[in-house]
C-alpha cells in the first residue's frame, strides 16, 4: 500500500462531427490529399475573418447538458497568441473565461463504488494543423485541412485518484459522446484527443504536489499505462529526497516511459484577450431549452433502466449499452418479440460477432430488429438448430433476405420428422458398436457422440433433441 | 477635353451624355499619371488585369495597398508581403467590381497602416501634391495624393485611427470613416480588428455619397458586418443646415492647435450660424486619455494580427546565414526582423505587453474601459446635437522627415480622429480653408451610428457655400 495518493486530471479535446468547419465553410473532413480542404479563413490568410458555426455551438450546448454542466450562455471568443507552423494566425480561436459550459460531472463506476469526476469546463475552439518531420532532418510538412475544425475541449477537475480510474473516466465519456452523436470519438483518427495531469502527495495530505503534464498517449491503455509509469517515477524522486520538477513529459509508447520534452520550453504566455472578430453574443434559453429536450437517454441511465425494465444480467446489459446502436435495436426486437434474454443472447452472441468480423456497426447491417426476432422464433421453435440458426444469420447478413426465405431456399429445415431419422440412427448405432455397449452399461450421456454423428450425417438438419431421444429409445429398446 | 480632373459624377454625366467614354476617361487619367507620378508617387504599383469598361459606374478608383484584390500583388507596403498574390478578392472589392469600377492602381500607404504620414512604407513616401516637400498624411497617403492629384477619380482607404480623415486634410480632399460594421472588412488586412474601416476618398462631397452607395452593406463574412439597410446616400445630400445642431467640444481648441487651423474652424463655425445651424459648445471630457487609450488598444490587436506574417505560408520567407538558435525560431525571427519595418516593429511590441501576463489589466483591460468612457461622453453630446465638428488634424501637413524621429508627437496628431475610431461612429474630413502657405485645412463633422446622411448634409451644405473644393494643386 503506498504511502502516496495519485491525483489526476484529464484534458480531452473532442473533434466535432459538424457538416463544415468551426469558422468557415470548408467540409468537415478527414482524409483529404493534403492543404485541398482549405480557403483563406482557415490558412489565416491576410484579411479573412472567422464567422461561428452555429451547429458547432450547440452540440458544445448539448455536451455541457450531457455532463451536467451550467451552460454559459454569454458566448466569447479569446484569442490564445502563439507561434508554430500548423497554426496560421499565429493564434487559436478559444474560449478563456467564459467557456460553454462549467461545473459539471460525470458519474463513473470505480469497482463498485460510484464516483462523481468533476468537469470543470468544456469550451469550444479551432483546431490547428497538421505537422510531419521528415526523417532525414531536413524539413517539415504541414498540412493545413485540419485547421478550423471545431473541437471541444473537456477538462476534469483533479478528481481521478488512479490510472485505472481514469481509464474508467475515459470509456464512459467517449460512451456518453457517442450517443450524443457529436463526434466518432475515435483516438486513431484523431478525433478525440487526451492529456494528462498527474501529481502525488502523502496519503492524508490535502495540499497538492508538483504535477507534471502528460501528452502524446494515443489510447485510452496508452493513458493508463503513462499515468502508472509516471506515479511510479514521481514516488522514486520524492523517496530519494528529489523534487517533481513541473513540466510536460512525452509518453513514448514503445520504450514505455515518459521523457521529459527536450526543448527547454518557456511557459507560453498566451496573452488571451477577447477576439475582436467574433462578437459577444447570448443565447437564449429557448435554444438551451431545445437542445435539452433532443438530448438522448444517456448510457448510465439506459444501463439502470435496462437492468429492471428487462431483468437483464449486467453482464449482458453492458454489453447492450456499450453501442447506442446495439440498444436501440434490442429495444425495437423485445417489442416485437418479448422475451428479452433470449434477444440479447442473440445480440451479445451471434450479431456481436458478425459486427466484429464484418467490422460494421449495427445499422450497417442488412439485419432488422423484425427479421432477428423471426430467427429467433424459428430456432425457439425448433425450425432449425441454434447451430443452423446462426448459420442463417450470416445469410441474411449476406443477402439482407428474411430467415424464412433463406431457410426454404437452402432447405435447411431441421429434420424432426422420426422416419425420416431412422435410417441416419440406425446407420450410426450400426458403426458405433462400442459407444452403444457404453451407453447400455450405464453412461447415458455418451448419446451425445452418437448425436453428434447423426447430426454430422444429416448435415446438421436434425434436430438434436429428436436425435436423442430416438438415439436413446432405440438402444434401450434394442 | 480634360477628364482626369473631373469628379466621378461630373465623368457620369458626361459618359451618358456621350461627350466622352470611360476608356477616355481611363486613358486620360493614365496619362495624368505619367506625367506627375514621378514627383507624387501615389502608387506603388499599377492593377495588373486590364480594365473593363462595361459596367455601371466605370470610374477609375485606386486602392490602397492593404484591400485583397484576386490575382493582384498586395502587400501593405510592406517587404514582408512582397510577392503575395491575394487567391480571392474581398467584400468591397467584389463591391467595386460589380459597379464596373476600373482599378487603376494599389496606392501607397504607411506600412500596415501604421502612421500619419505616409512615410513608413517600404516603397519610400508620397509626396504631398500641393507641396512636394510635404507628408501627404497617413496612412493612406496614397489614396489620398492619388485624388489630389487627379491620378484617381476617387479612391478607397481604410481609417483605424484617422487614416482616411487626415490625409484628405492634409491633401484638400474629402474622406469619410463609416460608422464601424456599415462596410465589409473581409478581404482588409487587419490593422486593428475593433477599429478598422474602409471609406471612401473623393474630390467633392457627392462623390463621397456615391462611393458609400457601392461600398456598403451587409457581409455576412464578416462578424461584425451590420445588417443595416443602405439608404440611398446621394439623397443626404441637401444644401440646408437650418435647425440642426453642432456640437463644438471646448477640449478642440487645445494646446498644439494651428492658429490657422483654429482659425479655419472659426470661420466654418460662423458660416454654418449663417446658414441656420445652431452651434454649441460641448464637451467631451475624457478626451486627453484618447491617444492613450488607442495607442494601447489598437497596437494590442494589431500585435495578434501581424503574428500570421512569420514566412510559413506566403510573402517574405528568411533564414540567417549563420544558424543561432534552431531552424525554426532562425527562420520566425530573420523573416520577421527583415520583413517589418521600425514602426511595424514597434507598435508589435507595444501591443504585445499591454496583453503580457501581469500587464493585460493595467493596459488593454482599462484601455478598453476607457474607450468605454469615451463613447459615453460622445454618446451624451448626441443626445443634444446633430454633428459635432472639431478640425481635422492640428496642424497642416508637415514636412517629410520632420516628425519621423519622434514617434510620440506622430501620435499626437491622430488627436482628434481617434475619438471616432474608439467609439465606432461615423466621421469625415472636408475642406476648410488654406494655410498661408498654401497648404489644406480639413475640417472633422462626426455623428451618430448610421447617421452618415447627416454628415453628408451638413458637409454638402459647407462646401456648396465654400470653394475650396474647386481649387487644384500645381503640378
């Protein structure tokens, strides 16, 4: 047990999946040949001026409401002044003292502790450019499609007190984010971004320690594993009589440490002052009011509800609300269909899977809550075999055809009629002399071989049940 | 006939008239140029796309050296955007073009608009056309000589502190500054965001109008663009004053004010009794801490606004011959170093600490407080009076080099331009009178927020009673 108590906070930066971006209209877009998704505005050239995406500003409404946060309603703009290539004003459009929304939580489930994390702020700003360094040392590239797209940054108060919490902390905002549909989340695609604060002190102390920042970690393991590696070290300097010195420390996944940033960095002076460009404005609570009313039903409450609206296991209840997408469509079959273990079964096992090798979300497969639940039916009424029955899943995944449709055509009707069984039975009695001798001398279950077999010889139409209990009626009456 | 003299309006009638045709026009005016260019030296560098006569208003405009224009070299008189070829043109441009103005030039100006006397441009000064040895004013020097001159029919600046006021008083000619937010500054090369403004410089009030009518209006690319209908601003212009009320405030008549210009304005205010306008005496209390207060503000925005010009996308890129510090902090500060000139560098750094850690609430905070105090006094005087009026610089032009080694008492001429700028109302500078050495006097109308008519009125009314306006330098 250590003698010292992590105190950690988190900075997200969160890119926003509007149409164009935050301060013109080029498209929102990842993926363009470079500096193609670009104009004068967001390349800073002489003489443009930003104009607000209003859409941009209400899903930074929308998000502050999701966490809990009192939004701001008098909007300002601030420009932090600082100078490096991939930034062409030599300024970001942020927000200082007035961000979108302020004092707000997020509740995360540590163990099985529920725990508010605290959000400070979340404020809406552009995002910069992107720099490569060629390898040979002889130049720099920067590509400029990304500046201008509008980002929210979240901010925690020092709240997390391990890494794992802070994983934790992760996985239920980009959760939450997801279903507000405001962004992909997506850390490999770089729309949604972490940095770290991480300071100790004695256990028991309630002044901080010297923190240090913690940058380039790209996934929410990468997070975890910086903050553990970083706690470590700042308990080996302050047990050997050292001082945490502040500064930013870059996580180098690969050596699996963090180093501190060569260049002697001198703290930015940003120099904030509100931007002349974008004039103050309010928004009205008729607009909050609208965009609370369109907010969804946010995963930790659908996950409650879940759990005593259907019975579920939690097990299973996570694994539905761990996609909107999944929920939703969970929901729409029980509707239709009653019995809602059965249905998640289904969803958790067979269509989870399909999704993973398909790598599509739910609502891109040809698959409707109706026509899964029809599956279901026919595997519930011993049409064909579970077995067979996820086979017709992935044919209907394949085709988008219903399970009816797909069953007759391929003729993969279970066989249950008893004559027709016979002959596959007799045939697997005949060549399996020995299991039928152990079977008749008391082990029942070695039926299940002899199932097996007819079930191989049927081609995986018959159906098992009938097979053992003929397979079992035959020898004991042989 | 001589066209290159002739106001726009006087050009209109004759092209419908049929007595002569824009391409007369452009050509006459072509030809004015060589012959005084060379000792003016309002332009620093002639339009490149050829012109189009077609259109509606085909007056041959010059445009000061800071108004992207598509295809075109545009540098703010600076070497640190030599070379840059604006991709797009902006608001007023796009304006101008669609009225089928004929771009005769890019006019000279003091390098990013920093100056009053158009001597701090890369390209050397402009020459004051009613006497040679003599600043034109600033910053838009050019535009204003180009006018003066007859190198221009009229000719657009833009005005953050008096950059469009005092040049045409200086150069005998009439330029308005536009309530802030009545004209697009999309396409402006930001000086200060909070301040600037493109107007209008022309050889008579009515020509003043007409280029209002083209250049404002509404853009909705422009954040703090007003979307405030455009009357109709030739319809101001009525040779009546009676019953309207101007304010003169008693901080005008300061120390420093030209015995002759105090007289011109005396004169002025005496005629427009005359003419049925009731003057009062007001006063405008916070005035001294105006030049402060600006000096503080406009340089803060113009620090953030420069910081783009760092040889990453366009205009100068430099590298040290000898590496000092690495590869890219060389490259910001050789480029930058050699790219701006002393005042550019200057004003960045006087911006810069008014918005330092520890510094940001002694200066650009209560700056911005004080200009507040400043728009209340104004505001306070408008309650009461129609225009207030005040001369426009206080002095004559002076001659070149005589103020360029003491910045501050190049500052203190912007003293009674500022107010307007700080709190965003409109104001213009017409003709008042000569010097004894033959040197304009411009006098200062200001009004309420979107109240130019009443400037136009008023100034029609003094120069239809007056002939200063008729008068031409000798070239």
């Amino acid at each position: 047990m250590s003698q010292f108590e992590p105190v950690i906070g988190l900075e997200v930066h969160l890119q926003l999946n509007t149409k164009t971006k935050i301060f013109c209209s080029c498209a929102n877009q990842y993926g363009c040949a470079p500096n193609t998704n670009v104009c004068p505005v967001c390349l800073g050239l002489p003489g443009s001026l930003p104009v607000l995406n209003r859409q941009a500003l209400l899903y930074a409404i929308k998000v502050g409401l999701a966490l809990n946060a009192e939004i701001n309603s008098f909007i300002k703009f601030d420009r932090k002044n600082y100078y490096y290539p991939d930034l062409p004003k030599g300024y970001q459009i942020s927000q200082f003292d007035f961000p979108v929304a302020k004092d707000g939580f997020l509740k995360i489930k540590s163990g099985n502790q529920e725990k508010r994390i605290g959000i400070k702020r979340a404020h809406l700003e552009e995002d910069a450019g992107k720099s490569m360094h060629d390898n040979t040392g002889s130049c720099s590239l920067v590509d400029f499609n990304r500046t201008g797209t509008p980002l929210i940054e979240i901010v925690t108060e020092p709240d997390l007190r391990s890494p794992q919490e802070a994983y934790d902390y992760l996985n239920i905002l980009k959760l939450t984010l997801q279903y507000l549909g405001v962004s992909d989340c997506d850390m490999e695609k770089g729309s949604l971004r972490c940095d770290a604060n991480i300071s100790i002190r004695p256990v028991g102390q309630a002044a901080l320690g010297t923190k240090t920042e913690l940058k380039n970690m790209n996934s929410f393991r990468a997070v975890k594993a910086a903050l553990e590696y970083e706690i470590r070290r700042h308990e080996q300097v302050i047990l050997a009589g050292g001082k945490i010195v502040q500064e930013t420390m870059l996580w180098d996944d690969t050596q699996a440490q963090t180093q501190t940033m060569r260049s002697k960095e001198e703290a930015h002076d940003y120099r904030y002052f509100p931007d002349p460009d974008l004039v103050p404005f309010t928004v009205d609570y008729k607009t909050i009011d609208s965009v609370r009313a369109e907010l969804p039903e946010l995963p930790q409450a659908k996950l409650v509800r879940f759990l005593s609206q259907y019975e579920l296991s939690e097990y299973d209840a996570n694994i539905l609300v761990a996609d909107s997408g999944m929920a939703d469509f969970f929901e729409a079959a029980v509707k239709e269909y009653p019995q809602a273990k059965k249905v998640a079964n289904w969803l958790a096992g067979p269509v989870s899977m399909e999704l993973k090798n398909r790598k599509i979300p739910i609502h891109g497969l040809k698959l409707t809550p109706k026509a899964l639940v029809e599956l279901i039916a026919k595997v519930e009424d011993g049409v064909v075999s579970n077995l067979v029955g996820k086979e017709v899943l992935g044919l209907m995944l394949d085709q988008g055809k219903g399970a009816e449709e797909i069953i007759q055509a391929k003729g993969m009707a279970q066989v249950s009629d008893d004559s027709a069984l016979f002959a596959i039975i007799d045939e697997v009695i005949a060549q399996n002399a020995a299991v039928v001798d152990q079977i008749k001398s008391g082990k029942p279950n070695a039926a299940g071989f002899l199932v097996g077999q007819a079930m191989k010889k049927s081609g995986g139409r018959a159906n098992p049940k009938k097979l053992n209990e003929l397979i079992t009626r035959k020898i004991a009456g042989v | 006939m001589s066209l290159y003299p002739l106001t726009a309006h006087a050009l209109l009638d004759a092209f419908k008239s049929g007595k002569a045709s824009a391409k007369e026009a452009y050509e006459d005016v072509l030809g004015r140029i060589k012959a005084v260019e060379p000792k003016v030296k309002a332009y620093v560098r002639q339009a490149k796309t050829s012109p189009d006569f077609s259109g509606g208003l085909p007056i041959p405009i010059a445009l000061k050296d800071n108004l992207c224009t598509k295809q075109e070299e545009i540098t703010c008189a600076s070497r640190i955007l030599k070379g840059f070829i604006s991709p797009y043109d902006g608001g007023v441009i796009e304006r101008v073009k669609k009225s089928g103005g004929v771009i005769v030039g890019f006019a000279n100006q003091d390098e990013f608009a920093f100056g009053s006397s158009c001597e701090t441009s890369c390209y050397g000064p402009t020459f004051n056309p009613w006497d040679l040895q003599c600043v034109p004013g600033g910053s838009s020097g050019g535009s204003a000589a180009a006018v003066a001159a007859d190198e221009a029919v009229w000719a657009l600046g833009s005005d953050t502190g008096g950059s469009i006021r005092q040049p045409a008083s200086f150069c005998g000619i009439v330029g308005m500054k536009p309530t802030y937010g009545r004209v697009s500054r999309y396409g402006l090369i930001a000086f200060a965001s909070s301040l600037d403004q493109i107007g209008p410089l022309t050889k008579d009030v009515r020509d003043c109008a007409l280029l209002m009518n083209i250049i404002a209006g509404y853009d909705e690319r422009d954040s703090t663009s007003v979307n405030e209908p455009v009357p109709d601003y030739t319809k101001a212009l009525v040779n009546d004053v009676r019953g309207l009320k101007i304010g003169i405030p008693k901080e005008a008549f300061a120390e420093g004010l030209d015995p002759e210009v105090r007289a011109s304005l005396e004169a002025a205010l005496a005629l427009l009794k005359k003419l049925g306008a009731a003057v009062k005496e007001v006063t405008l209390p916070h005035t001294p801490y105006a030049v402060a207060t600006y000096y503080i503000v406009a340089t803060a925005e113009a620090s953030s606004n420069l910081a783009r010009f760092d040889g990453v996308r366009y205009g100068l890129r430099a590298q040290p011959v000898k590496a000092r510090k690495n590869a890219l902090v060389d490259m910001y500060e050789e480029t930058r170093s050699r790219g701006f000139g002393p005042e550019a560098k200057r004003r960045i750094m006087l911006g810069t600490y008014a918005l330092s850690s520890g510094y940001y609430d002694a200066y650009y905070l209560r700056g911005q407080k004080v200009r507040t105090l400043i728009k209340n006094d104004l505001d306070e005087v408008f309650k009461d009076c129609d225009a207030i009026i005040t001369p426009t610089s206080p002095t004559v032009a002076f001659k070149i080099g005589e103020k360029t080694s003491d910045p501050l008492s190049m500052y203190l001429s912007d003293i009674y331009t500022i107010p307007a700028n700080l709190a965003g109302i409109p104001a213009i500078s017409i003709p008042g009178g000569f010097s004894k050495s033959g040197l304009p006097i411009g006098l200062q109308l200001m009004g309420k927020a979107f109240d130019e008519e009443m400037l136009l009125r008023i100034s029609y009314t003094y120069e239809q009673n007056t002939e200063w306006h008729t008068r031409k330098p000798k070239l």
